[in-house]
C-alpha cells in the first residue's frame, strides 16, 4: 500500500487515519461550515449527557432495593454480597471480598 508521499504500509495507514480524523474535526470546512460543526457538536453533546442521566435515572428507578434479611431468602451468600458491592451508595453496606 503505497499513498501520497512515498509512504507504505503502517505509516501509510496513519497518514491517512489522521487525515480523516482531521476532516472529521472540520480540517478543510470554511468558517460557516465550521460553526455550524461547533453547533452540531454542542448539540450531541447536550443530547449524550441528557440521554445518560435518563438512563441512570431509568435504571435507579427500576432498581429494587430490600430493607429485611428475610426477604433475599433464596439466593446464596455470594449473590448478595455481589448485589451489596455493585450498590454501596444506595445505603447497602457493601461486602468486602
């Protein structure tokens, strides 16, 4: 694989992944097209954290929290030690390993 400049192969490569990621980061856009990509960008931006934090709030809604020992009967003692250290911070005291 030979490109532009006499490179060949890996360095041929990472000239041109560079060079797409430097168009992908609006490389080569006139000033309009470049704000419009700063706007874009902002707005996946925004969008990203908004559907994040719905999706942490989805997740802590549908968890099920257990206030008695009595009611994990069933599941073994490493199930709830697992169930203890993956939610420390909902008030469960979390089992050392």
């Amino acid at each position: 694989m030979e490109a532009a400049g006499g490179l060949h192969g890996e360095r041929a490569r990472l000239s041109s992944e560079t060079l797409r990621s430097f168009r992908r980061a609006g490389a080569g856009l006139d000033p309009a097209q470049k704000e419009r990509l700063r706007e874009l960008n902002a707005e996946i931006s925004a969008l990203s954290t908004r559907y994040s934090t719905a999706l942490l709030a989805g997740m802590n809604d549908a968890a099920v929290h257990f206030e008695e020992a009595a009611d994990l009967e069933g599941l073994s003692e490493a199930e709830i030690a697992s169930a203890a250290r993956r939610q420390p911070s909902q008030g469960t005291t979390a089992a050392t390993s």
